[in-house]
C-alpha cells in the first residue's frame, strides 16, 4: 500500500461527507489560531457538494478563510457545469467569506490564459492549509488524468484532451496540490472500487502524485471498498 496515507473506511457517502466537514473546520480553527488565516482549496463533485452543504450550516470564523478550486472546466463563468457555480451556490453565496477572498479559476477564457492567469494566485498563496480532492474511475483527481504529462515545476497547467468532456480544462499542478498542511480526498460509490485497488496496491496513478509532508487523509464509503486485513 502507498505510503503516507490514512485511510478512513465509512459505510456511506453521507458518513464520509460528515467526517471530511468535521476536519475542515478543525483545519480552520488551527490554521486561523495560529497563522491568522485558511486557505482552501475546492474541489468538484457530488461529495464535496455534500461537504459544502454541512459548511454552509456551520459556524466558522468565515471572514478568516480565503477558496482556492484545484481545477475548473473551460465553460462560460455561467455554465451550470462549472466547480466554482456548484460551489457559489451551496456554499460561497451563503457564508460571509469577503467576495476578494474568492480566487475563482478564469477558465472561460481557456487553458492557456486561465493557467497564466491563475498561477500568479497560486503562488501568491504559498502553502495551502488544505486541500480538497476526489478521485475519478481512472485514478485521475482535479484535472490531473492518467497519460497526460505536464512540466514538474510547474504550478497550474492547462489541460487538453480530456478523457470526459469538457476537454479543455485548467487545473493546478500535482506540486502546488501537495504544497499543503493538510490534505484530504474523498471516494464514494461502486464505480471507484477498481481505482481505490488500484491506489492501495502503489499502481501509479495521478491520486499517487499527490505527496504533502502529512499523510493523506482519504475517506471512502462501504461501496467504493470493502476493507479487508493487509
């Protein structure tokens, strides 16, 4: 198994969402007590979605925290498939986090300038406090798929050729996702099974690129693992 990860086995995706929600803001409450602010980065998808709802009835020091997205699709600002929409509406347009305290990704201008553009925001950041990410059928997390290479150094790369539509996105690189105190990703649902073998067997897929100084923290629902003894 791949070192350096903790793995939490939860019966639902519920159950997952729930525990994810409770390190957040545990996350939250250190980081501000200790370095004044929270810097988050966001992911896509109907997990972290469920995350997002139990935030927004949350209490936190909002005024403190500052949202980062690890990755967006190139689509109208608008467009309803869009990470930071789905973000906006369950939980950003709810909670008083200041609106300049929001870097959204301008994907809708395409990978190229969205990748220049948002890596000025990414290294003006430094060190996240924590980082939010799924994981696909492929092993793939933010837009980081399986045979796609991009430059080590870099912070964010513009993504081409998407194995799921759309095919040009934008997503910060694998170095700048480890760059953080904390790390967690989140699996739910039958159709992971595959991948998460995959991953606890050291197969060499993008989930595996992401190497914070901490363990990983990953969360998965009874359906996407049966745990069994090592």
């Amino acid at each position: 198994m791949q070192k350096n990860c903790r793995w939490h086995y939860l019966e639902t995706a519920d159950d997952v969402a729930t525990a994810a929600c409770r390190q957040i803001l545990n996350a939250a409450e250190s980081a501000i007590s200790e370095r004044g602010k929270f810097k988050m980065v966001l992911a896509g998808g109907s997990t972290p979605e469920k995350v997002y709802r139990l935030l927004a009835d949350s209490n936190a020091d909002w005024a403190n925290w500052t949202i980062y997205y690890g990755d967006e699709r190139c689509l109208p600002a608008d467009h309803q498939d869009r990470n930071s929409l789905m973000a906006s509406r369950v939980l950003l347009d709810k909670v008083a986090i200041p609106a300049s305290h929001i870097f959204t990704m301008p994907a809708e201008f395409g990978p190229e300038v969205a990748a220049d553009r948002y890596k000025v925001a990414v290294a003006k950041a430094g060190a996240f406090d924590m980082v939010l990410l799924g994981m696909g059928e492929d092993g793939h997390t933010a837009s980081l798929f399986p045979g796609h290479e991009h430059p080590e150094n870099e912070l964010t790369h513009p993504v081409y050729n998407s194995p799921k539509p759309p095919s040009e996105r934008v997503s910060i690189s694998a170095k700048a996702l480890s760059n953080s105190h904390e790390v967690i990703f989140l699996i739910t649902g039958a159709n992971k099974q595959e991948a998460v073998n995959l991953w606890r067997s050291g197969a060499d897929l993008p989930v595996a690129t992401i190497v914070p100084e901490n363990p990983v923290d990953i969360y998965v629902d009874s359906d996407a693992f049966k745990p069994v003894a090592d």
